[in-house]
C-alpha cells in the first residue's frame, strides 16, 4: 500500500484497501486503487505537460457524454469513465497544486509495447479506425486544444532553425551522427508544410483526434487479444486525423534491428483501419496518407534533435545523447518509409479501391 496517496484517493471513495502502481506510463502517475467492493485508476496529471487539466477534463467529460449517447451495439470500444470526488468535481487538487483524477479501472487487459502478431497491427488499426469513426459526428469546436502546436510540423522545424541559430550549430561540424540529423532535415524539410498546407487549402478538415494514438495506449484483453478499450485521452482534441495514422503507424511499424518501417504490419493496420475510418474518408484524405506516413517520424526526429542541441529539456533522458539517438532512429525510419514510397502509396490505392 502507497500510504502517502491515502489521502488523495479517499477523495474519491470512502475507504481504500489497496494502492499498487499501474502499467509504465511516461506521462502521468498511474496507480490501482482497490476499496472493499471495486477498483479504480488513480492519477497524477502531468502539469509540465498539461498547463490546464480542467480543460483535460472537460474534454473529457464531453467525450464520455457522447460515448454515452451512441447506441450500444455500434460501440466495441470501452473508454474510462470519470469517477467524480466525493465533493462531485472531476479531479481533485492536492495541497502542492497537483490535479488527480479517477477512471473507471478496465478490468482483465494488457497493454503491449511491439506488435507481437499480425492480428495485434490488424486490431490496433480497427481501433483507431473504430475510434475516428464514432467521433466523426462530434464536433471538434466543443472541445479544448489541450496542446497547443501539437503536430504542427512546420512550427517544429521554425524551432529548429532558431536553436540552429542560438547554438551556432556548435556540435552538428564534429558528430557524425548530429550531422546525419542536419543533413537529414535539410533535405527533407520540404515536406514539413504538407498537412497543414493541405489544412490551411481545406482538403483537410478538422475532426476529433486522441493526439497519441501509440500501441501501448490501446488496451487488449488478455483472453480474446482482441482491443477493448483505447485510453489515455489527455490529447483528445481537434486535429487532423493523419496526425493519428501516421503516429499510431510510426508507433507499431518500427523495427529495431536495423530500423526500418516493416510493411506487412503497415499493410494490416491500414487494411483494418480503413475498413471503419473509409466510412468518412474523402479523396483527399486517401491522397494525405502517404504524406503523413512520412511526416511523423520526420516530425518527431526535428523535436528530439532540437531538444538534443538545447540541452535536453523536454523529453526526460538518462543520458546526455539519448535525444540525439532517438532522432537518428527517427529519420532512419522516414528513410525507410521514403524508399518504399510507391509500395505504400500503392498499397493505399489497392485498398481504397477495394472500399469503395
Ligand atoms: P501515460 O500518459 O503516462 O502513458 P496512461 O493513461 O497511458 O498514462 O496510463 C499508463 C498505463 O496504466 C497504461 O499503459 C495502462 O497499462 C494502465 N491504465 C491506465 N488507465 C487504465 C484503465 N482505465 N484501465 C486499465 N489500465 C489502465
Ligand atoms: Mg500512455
């Protein structure tokens, strides 16, 4: 029993038997609260990441109430619901200024690092695709952008640039590797404008998205294997349903040893994914995949590379390189997806004309 959390989850319940740690999170405290007749989730909102958890909350809230009002047989997805303090608000907030929440505990599940089949890349595509679909009537204005500038590349890359300027690109001339990185981004930084220059023209719109879609948010249940619940909801905002396709695919399709993008997982995933998001994609939301495959990691490499040349200051390292290593890993993955370009897109083609 954790009794230094006592106190804190018995604003949610009236007595409490136990308190274990929960899962391997990177972004909140997450633990397991047992009272005498249920379970629950016990959470620390990541106030260096989140500036605003009643905004959390309040999307939250307006998810949860639009969750509800589906029809039942139409939903195969479970996501927390938000257990209110005794006093009736959605979170509580401890004598340090910390914001804790309570979720409904999804009993019986795993959550996984890698694909360890096919069938898990074939289940988390229908999850997300069955995600987008349900929230595809919801209307993204209602909610809060919980993270502002989240995904938008071209922001990422003006970032890098300045830093650029600010360190004088000291460490690029010596390290090879910091000079694959620049390289890398300098050829490429074409691409950095494409979904947004695509949002700002209107050939895409603004839906609902999680905002961090990776494998290790979506929950399976130990017997079937079969996904059940899709959490971590912190992100759930307006945005661009590539963000999520391109995350969720960067997530599962990387291969360590040698880093590449492996296609057969991006084949059962996109296959299973546009099996439910097909119900709403437009052409051009078909022509926007290939791009934004190739965006994310991209994306992603420019933040940790940045991150490495301003001393590490948002994502947490154990060693003075680790952000520069996860930005190499990155760009060989956008290398990998760039060389099988016509596989995918190809592969993208096949599969919206077996839909429609
Ligand atoms: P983080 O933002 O830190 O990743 P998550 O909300 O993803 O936090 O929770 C961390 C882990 O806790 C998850 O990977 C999962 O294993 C477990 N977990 C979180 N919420 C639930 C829930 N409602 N039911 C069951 N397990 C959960
Ligand atoms: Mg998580």
């Amino acid at each position: 029993m954790l009794s230094t959390l006592l106190p804190i989850a018995k604003q949610f319940a009236t007595a409490v038997s136990e308190i274990i740690p929960l899962g391997n999170g990177l972004i909140n405290d997450t633990y397991l609260v047992a009272t005498p007749v249920s379970q629950f989730v016990l959470q620390r909102i990541n106030h260096s990441v989140f500036s605003a958890p009643e905004q959390i909350m309040s999307n939250l809230t307006s998810l949860n109430q639009y969750m509800a009002r589906l029809s039942s047989v139409s939903v195969k997805l479970q996501i927390p619901e938000i257990l209110k303090t005794n006093a009736n608000d959605s979170f509580y907030r401890d004598r340090n200024g910390d914001c804790w929440r309570a979720l409904s505990f999804i009993a019986n599940t795993e959550s996984i690092e890698s694909i360890r089949h096919i069938a898990d890349a074939e289940q988390a595509g229908f999850a997300l695709g069955h995600f987008h679909r349900l929230l595809s009537d919801l209307n993204p204005g209602l909610l809060h952008d919980t993270l502002p500038g989240f995904h938008i590349a071209p922001t990422y890359l003006n970032d890098y640039h300045q830093v650029l300027l600010r360190t004088a690109g000291g460490a690029i001339e010596t390290d090879r590797q910091s000079r694959y990185c620049a390289e890398f981004i300098a050829r490429f930084q074409i691409i950095a404008d494409d979904l947004e220059t695509a949002k700002k023209q209107g050939l895409l719109t603004l839906r609902v998205i999680h905002g961090d879609p990776k494998l290790n948010n979506f929950l399976f249940d130990k017997q079937s294997k079969k996904i059940v619940s899709i959490i971590d909801l912190d992100t759930v905002k307006p945005g661009l349903v590539h963000y999520d396709i391109g995350d969720c695919l960067r997530s599962c399709c990387h291969t360590v040893e040698p880093v590449a993008f492996d296609p057969d997982i991006c084949t059962a995933l996109l296959k299973s994914y546009l099996l439910e998001a097909g119900a709403f994609f437009s052409e051009h939301d078909y022509h926007y995949l290939y791009p934004a495959i190739r965006l994310i990691p991209f994306e992603l490499g420019i933040r940790f590379y940045t991150d490495y040349l301003e001393g590490n200051r948002y994502f947490k390292v154990t060693e003075p390189e680790q952000n520069l290593h996860r930005a190499v890993n990155q760009f060989k993955l956008c290398a990998s997806i760039i060389a099988q370009e016509s596989a995918i897109t190809s592969l993208i083609s096949r599969l919206q004309s077996q839909l429609s």
